[in-house]
C-alpha cells in the first residue's frame, strides 16, 4: 500500500490539453477558472488550474465510492492509490472525502497531493494541505506570576477527521471537483509532508442547500416559543481550532465577560489572527430540551473600518440553510450583539436542535469574493507579464526623452486597458455591495489603481517611460492591486459570547453604563503609573534561596512565553527561581556591569557582544564548565566562531538566520533560465535578466553605506580567503585568495551590473523586477504573509557558491542572538543548568511552537540548536533547503580589533564600487590601516609592546571546533 517514488505529474503547458478542456467546458457548460487567453503580443504563460461548474447539476447529495475501511500509515514521501470501476453513467466530477487521522506532532497541518491515473489533474491538486484541529490542554486558563491569563499548551486532536479536499487558497465556495472517467481510474494520494494515517476515501457530491424562508413555510409558527432559555458560549474557551495560532484574547473593557480592571484575562477569541479563509473555530454546547433556538453572537469588528466580515455557521458539521454560507458581520466600533438572519434579513434564522451535546463551528469565508479575486488575481498576472514585456522591449530604460510605439509591438493593449477599466469598475461595485455601500480600504485602491490605468491608457506608448506608475513598489496599479487582492481575504473579528437561546431577545446581557466605563478607564490610567512590570529592576525574590536575574533583549511577547517556560517546566523541574526582565538597549550590559549590577544571564544579545565582554573579564568562559564541549556540539560548528578567545568560550548562538537563493518561479520558468548553484552561474543569467529589465540580488546591493560581515564575508569563505595572517596580528586580506574573493564581489557590480542599492529586495522581487536574489528569514516571513498573490509562484533554493572538485561550497553566516553568562555571577552552576535548558532541543522546539501558535508565522525564529531544526514551521522542501544551507553555515571569528577589518573592506568594496579605484590600491590602503589599528588595540591587551608583537593572537578555525568535537567523542564523553 506505500512506496516512495513520486508519480509523473501532468505538463501545465500541454496544448492539446487545453483544447480537450477547453472543448469539454463548452460541452459540459463548465467554467475555467484562471484559464487566461493566448495572445501572440504578450506572450502569456497560459495554465488551466481547476474547473468549476454551476452547483445545481452536480448538487445531488450522492457517494458513488467508498473505499474499504482501513488504516493505512503514510509519512512524508510514501503512497497510497486506490483503483476505481467507473460505470458509465456515473463519469464526471466528483469531490474525494478524506476520513484520516493526523499522527504527526507539528504546526503546519498534513499536506498531500492527488495523482489521477499516475498525473497530477490541475495545479492546485499537487499541494493540499489537510485541515488538523487544535485544542487547549485546559480551558481554565493558567495565570502567571503577575496575575494575567497566558494561553494554555496546545495539542493536535486524536479524532478521526472526515474532509472534502478544497482548493489552497481557501476562497471558493465549493470543494475542489476532480473529473474521474470511466473505465477505470487509479486514484493515488501521495504525501508531501507530515504523518497521517487514511481510514477511508469516496467520491461525493454535496447536498443541495434549502433557504431558512423554505423550511419556514413548511414549519409555520412551530419556530417560536415563550419558554425563555439561553445557552451561554465564552468565545474564548474554544472545543477545538483549525489553527495554532488564533487564539483566545486579552480587551480590557467591563463590556466583555469576564472583566477585571488591573490584570489581563483571555476574555475573547479571534482578532486579526482570526482572518484569513478557512481558518474555523468550534465550540460544544449541551441542550437541555428538544427544540428550535436562534443564534446569536457577541462581537466586535473595528480592525477594518466600512469593511464587512464573513463567516460560514456549522451546527454539528454541517450548514443547515445556505442562509449560513456567508453570514456577514457589519463594521462597528462598538460591541453588537448580532442574531443570525435570513438572507433577505426579514427574519430570524431558527435551528432544531435535539436534547445533548451539539457543535458549532464558524469559518472564515472569503467566497462573497470568489469571482473578484479571481479576476484580481488575473489582473494583476497580465500586469505582471505586460511590464515583463515592456521591460525586454525597453531594456529597463525609464529614459523619458526616448519616445516609443508600444503599440507596434502590443497592437491591442489599448482595448485591454479599456477592458481592464471596467473590469475594475465592476470590482469595486462588488465590493461595494458587499460591504454596505461603503468606501473601504480596498474600495479605495482599486479606485486608485483604475485613475492610474485611466491616466496611461491615454498615451499608451508613454507605459515604458511610466513603468513605475504600472508596476512600482507603491502608488501604482499592481501595487494597489495586490493591496486590495491580499486586504479582501482578511476578515478580522472578535467575539466574545455565543448565545444559543429561544425567544424573542436574549435575556441577561447587560451593556455597561457610560459612568462605569469612565471610572474603569480612569482606575486602570491611575494604575499605569505604577513601575512597569518585565523592566530590568529588582524583583522581591528573598524568600527564594536561588533567583537567577535574566535580562532579554526581545519584543514582549518573547519575554512573556519565555516567563510561561520557565515557571512551568524549568523551575518546576530544578527548583531555581528566574527572574526575566526586559532589556530595551543592549548597552544597559556595559553600564551595569560598571556599576556591579549585572545579571547572572542575558538573552536576545548581539553575537559580538560576548566575546568584546568576555575579553574585559565581564563575561564568564563557559568552557570551564566539565560538559561543555559535549553540550556544545547540539550546534553547528561555525556558530561557534564569534565567542571563542585563547581557549576560552564565552557565549552560544540563541537563533539563528538563514541566506538562501529566492526565486519567481513564474518569471524563471518564462525566461526558461537555470537555477544558478554557482557565481558563474549567475554571471551567465544576468544577461538574460537584464535583457529584459530585470536583475539579480546579493546583500550587499542593501542601502547601508556600511557593509556587514554577513554581506562581506561569504565570498571570502567560499573562495578559501583569509582575513588574518596566521600570527593573527596582521590582515590578510590582500592575499591572493582573498583579493580573487573581493574582485568578485566588486566585479559582480562594476562588470556584471548587479544593482548596487536595492530600496526593498522584498518588493522588487514582489512586482518581479529582481526575481532572483539571495536574502534571509526576515524575507522568507514577508513572502508567507503578506503576498499572498505570489502564493505558489516563488519559493528557495541554496546560495551560490564555489565549485571545488565537484562540491558546491555555499558559505553564508548565520548567526543572529546570543546567550551569555555574565562573570559577576554568584550562582554559575545554576546559570549554566539555565543556558543548557534554554538552548535544548525540547525548549527550543516548545518555543518555537508557543510562539508561532500564540501569535503567528510571523513572529518565527530558527532556533540555535541544530537537533531542533526539525520543528521549524516551514513547508518540507523549504525546510530541506534550510537545513543545506546550514551545513555550510561559518561565522567571522573575533578578535579585539576585528571591527576595523569589518569596515576597511566594506569601505574597499564602496571605493572599488561607488568611486571606481582600482581594487588592489582600495586594498593596500586598506591594509595599512587596519595593521595599524590591529597594532594599536592588541597592544592594550598584550599582544604588542612598544608597538612590536611579542605573542600570536589565536585566531580560531571551523577545523579547531571540529578537533574539540573528536576529542571530546574519543574521552568517551558523548552526553548532549
């Protein structure tokens, strides 16, 4: 039932593919979504993703196939398929029911892809993730050390999950449909990442939704009732969730239940994490008598103003009336208490519910934009490609003295811009109608995007010298397109109660008076100037026998999870008390150290600040503790680089960060140009980018003046450079190895044109004018959320390096923050017991999941330890090129006047650059000073006298760690 070999997917570009589809759409009175016309004048890439028909043929309610009860284990990379009899009268399109149990331990739920016949039908089919449901450990919430609720442990729910497979993009009303012919069809489900274990498959239609106003006329006045009873849901305590990371939250304001005036209690759920399609949230409920009740909800939606949300209503799995399908809830500033109406609003909508439990589920639902963001999406793909095309033509040139007959080349593009306009206008009443016939944000910019395309369809052959009013990263058409595209799918709400109830109004709920709002506002103003908790001040910890005083240099919501670790599994576990503070300027280390009031510990640190502390003795050398070298090896060898002096340690990698190659995979496909794996693969791309008026990106085309070790010193590593003599009192920079390095990091601007400031790579490579460029974690987070209109269309790949004898090498720093232990410390025992738990595997993976699952992806860091990897929530073929790059991962080593070396070759790659000297005089000039300033600080710490050496300066090697790695392995010392 399993294997591993991947199944041959179907080519997206076939041409008789399309005209089979195309012929079976006009037979079928199908219609294709994303089926973009082929035009010779703008050579579009054409694709057909899914068909979608009209509901009412294919609404029967009917299974036509069930697979044999099962329980089939499948991880990442095996199969199962399943060979079909398809009698003639029942070919055509069906949807495919999952019954599966979720079995993996990770954030980003089950993802599998759909094989028909040994191909993969339509794009969407060969990446569909599976839905998993969360739930809270406990719903009475555990309370930190100061009093505020904190949000519970989390865990993947056990149950058998029934799910219609439905399009990624979570917008379309109905699943996806899967065209299953006759004789035979052989049905493979193949797993992209995770672990599930499949009970069943069948091929099924949906039931025909009935309106509340059907059943109404045939139940007459059985509906109402003068029995009073309510049902009382606290929104917050949910009975499960589609998603980690929408959770319950804190408002303080006496109008939610529960309500206290000085500490923060989980009294709502949802928020802006509560916004995109398909995220669903459940609640259970008992029902002490059979009956018809109403429903009503408590909510709150101010985070988009004039705009209206949606939610789809499931009671006990399913959507009684379509009336449910899109339930909208209104803009308002205030809390409402809204009950669910009729489509038509005329009346109340009534549900039977029986005596015992029941569920109530509400999903967001973006499908009131189903046809808007598709046309959006089309748009926005024709902008794309037409700048492409305007860019090849012109050569990138904005030249506005250079005249052009655009029309020559793009006959039409004046009737498509026509087209284009009152596309728009069609938009925009659409979103108007959905939203009140109100202006929101996105009505906005697509009124703005559509005043651009007036403006420049009046002198079409003016686009090449306006490209920036097309495409530009903000004020333009495609901006203002992906704007409104991405804003439409977001749909916040807040809610804090559920009523479930019979009778005409909701009895008990009692809005706060005008008077008790003030004097609750007034009181909480008059608290907030009591001394702020999580600051770097001395807590009351005397009756403790040990307190550990912690300072993080990190946002709060860091600080605030990390206070939940620790209280609840490091104290619990060693009995040492820790007391975290925030640390808003790492120079606060300097000055208390001065001052004798340094921490045991600091966290979140700069990477070279161990090491300047450690030098002056404020720092303490871990490697006198007897496991250190055992402990360290949890961690790539080259992170160790920055902490390491005259065999001392005096500090370890927290995070870490990536630099991987980001490519469009729209426009690489479309040039039909190579992945580059070296830099003279990429100096032979760049013609052909540049041919087209697009480019390539490295760090070093950052707008900073200064150009940081991590811009720098990868060329250096991959070109076997030195930085130091081997003494360690001189540069080496002008070494032959090194001066090829620098000449191609140089060279690759001043011969190959690479752009030497890039404003935003992100946005660049959003609008694709650099659709290739190398970047970090930071990117890779603005890519997942927020364009979600390149969704499928980029993903990564390793840097470029050097080829040596067949390898690759693809050295890149990657170092982010540090842990240090400060040498002022009474208790280093404990201190080090913290640092070993805080950089374990277990809590680097546990924070990770309570950070990304409490407040989202984008709040995401990699943890140090390199056996924690594993958890990183990224999709599986990120993660594996993630986890390559790190093999190459090395750091600059440190020594006291490593800083001048930094900025002389900075300094040598801007005059070389930006001012034009030659390189080897850059360099000389550069070696005198920093020899100097080498001479000048060493000398303060014993290396020189009277300005000559008297002993060498270790400088340490990726190969010393690795020599400690062996030897520590050959004492026989292998604990981690």
């Amino acid at each position: 039932m399993g294997g591993s070999k991947i199944l041959r997917p179907i080519e997206k570009n076939n041409f008789w593919r399309i005209v089979i589809l195309v012929a079976l759409c006009a037979i079928s009175n199908l219609t294709a979504i994303n089926l973009y016309a082929i035009t010779k004048n703008t050579q579009t890439i054409d694709y057909i993703t899914y068909l979608q028909r009209s509901p009412t043929p294919l609404v029967t309610g009917e299974t036509f196939w069930e697979s044999p009860q099962s329980f089939t284990e499948l991880s990442e990379g095996s199969f199962v398929s399943y060979e079909i009899e398809v009698p003639k009268g029942k070919t055509g399109l069906w949807n495919i029911r999952i019954d599966y149990e979720v079995l993996s331990n990770q954030i980003l739920p089950p993802e599998i892809s759909i094989y028909l016949n040994g191909k993969i039908p339509f794009v969407e089919a060969r990446s569909i993730p599976l839905v998993q449901y969360w739930e809270y450990e406990t719903t009475a919430f555990p309370k930190n050390r100061y009093g505020d609720e904190t949000v519970p442990n989390q865990r993947i729910t056990s149950d058998t999950i029934s799910y219609v497979l439905k399009n990624p993009n979570g917008i379309d009303k109905f699943p996806l449909w899967f065209n299953i012919s006759s004789p035979k069809v052989t049905l493979t489900v193949f797993v992209n990442s995770g672990k599930i274990a499949i009970k069943k498959l069948a091929l099924e239609r949906p039931a025909r939704l009935i309106q509340f106003k059907e059943v109404a006329k045939k139940v007459g006045g059985k509906f109402s009732t003068n029995e009073k009873r309510v049902i009382t849901l606290q929104a917050e305590k949910p009975y499960r969730k589609s998603e980690a990371s929408i959770n319950a939250v804190s408002v303080r304001s006496p109008e939610v239940v529960p309500y206290t005036t000085y500490n923060l209690l989980l009294n709502t759920f949802g928020g802006t994490n509560w916004s995109r399609p398909g995220q669903t949230v459940t609640y259970q409920f008992p029902v002490p008598q059979s009956g018809y009740y109403k429903i009503a909800l408590k909510y709150l939606q101010n985070a988009k103003p004039n705009f209206t949300s949606y939610r789809t209503v499931y009671i006990d799995g399913r959507v009684v009336y379509s009336d449910l399908l899109e339930v909208p809830f209104e803009y308002t500033p205030n809390w409402r208490i809204y009950t669910l109406k009729s489509s038509d609003k005329t009346s109340d909508v009534v549900v039977y519910l029986s005596e015992g439990k029941h569920t109530i589920s509400l999903e967001v639902n973006a499908s009131v934009y189903v046809d808007v963001l598709y046309k959006l999406k089309s748009i926005i793909d024709y902008i794309n490609k037409l700048a492409l095309q305007v860019k090849y033509i012109s050569g990138g040139s904005l030249d506005k003295n250079v005249e052009w007959e655009i029309k020559e080349y793009f006959p039409d593009i004046e009737k498509r811009f026509k087209s284009l306009i009152n596309e728009l206008e069609i938009i925009k009443k659409r979103v108007a109608d959905a939203n009140g016939n109100t202006w929101c944000a996105e009505y906005v910019s697509l009124n703005t995007a559509q005043m651009f395309l007036k403006r420049l369809a009046k002198n079409v052959n003016k686009i090449p010298n306006k490209l920036e009013m097309l495409v530009g990263s903000t004020g333009s058409v495609l901006s203002e397109l992906s704007n409104a595209y991405n804003g439409l799918q977001e749909m916040p709400l807040t809610i804090d109660e559920i009523y479930i109830y019979t009778g005409n109004s909701i009895d008990g709920v009692v809005k706060p008076s005008f008077l008790k709002v003030f004097v609750e506002g007034l009181k909480r103003f008059v608290h907030s100037f009591k001394p702020e908790r999580n600051l770097a001040s001395a807590k009351d910890f005397d009756n403790k026998s040990v307190v550990l005083k912690v300072w993080v240099n990190r946002p709060r919501q860091y600080v605030d999870v990390l206070q939940q670790l620790i209280d609840s599994d490091f104290t619990r576990k060693t009995g040492i008390y820790v007391d975290v503070s925030i640390m808003r300027d790492e120079g606060k280390l300097i000055l208390a150290n001065a001052a004798k009031k340094s921490p045991d510990i600091a966290l979140g640190i700069s990477n070279w600040i161990p090491f300047e502390m450690g030098i002056r003795g404020a720092a303490y050398d871990l490697r006198r503790f007897p496991d250190f070298i055992s402990f360290s090896r949890n961690f790539y060898p080259g992170s160790l680089l920055p902490y390491l002096y005259e065999n001392h340690c005096f500090g370890l990698p927290e995070t870490l960060d990536f630099y991987v190659l980001f490519y469009r995979k729209d426009i690489v496909d479309y040039l039909k140009i190579p992945l580059p794996k070296t830099w003279d693969d990429v100096k032979l791309v760049l013609p052909e980018l540049q041919r087209n008026g697009l480019n390539f990106y490295i760090p070093l085309s950052g707008t900073s003046a200064f150009k940081a070790w991590m811009t720098t010193a990868p060329f250096i590593m991959q070109y076997h450079g030195k930085l130091f003599t081997d003494d360690g009192l001189r540069t080496a920079i002008d070494n032959p190895s090194t001066l090829k390095a620098l000449k191609e990091m140089t060279e690759l601007f001043t011969m190959y044109g690479m752009p030497a400031q890039v404003a935003n790579f992100f946005e660049s490579f959003r609008k694709g004018e650099i659709p290739l460029g190398v970047s970090n974690l930071n990117t890779y987070i603005q890519l997942s959320i927020a364009a979600p209109e390149l969704r499928g269309l980029w993903s990564i790949a390793p840097s470029p390096g050097v080829e040596y004898n067949g390898v690759v090498e693809r050295w890149q720093t990657g170092s982010a923050q540090a842990v240090a232990i400060l040498n002022d410390t009474k208790y280093p025992v404990e201190a080090w017991e913290f640092v070993k738990w805080w950089l374990s595997k277990e809590t680097q993976m546990n924070l990770v999941n309570r950070i990304v699952s409490t407040y989202g992806t984008e709040f995401l860091i990699i943890p140090s330890n390199r056996y924690a990897i594993d958890g990183i929530p990224l999709k599986t073929e990120h993660l594996k090129v993630v986890k390559e790059q790190f093999n190459w991962l090395q750091e600059v080593p440190k020594m006291p006047a490593s800083y001048i070396l930094e900025r002389e070759i900075s300094n040598i790659w801007n005059k070389v650059v930006l001012e034009g000297k030659p390189l080897k005089v850059a360099v000389d000039d550069g070696v005198i000073i920093v020899n100097k300033e080498f001479a000048r600080k060493l000398e303060e710490f014993g290396y020189y006298k009277d300005g000559k050496p008297v002993k060498p300066f270790k400088i340490y090697t990726l190969q010393d760690v690795l020599n400690w790695y062996s030897q520590d392995l050959n004492t026989g010392n292998s604990k981690r």
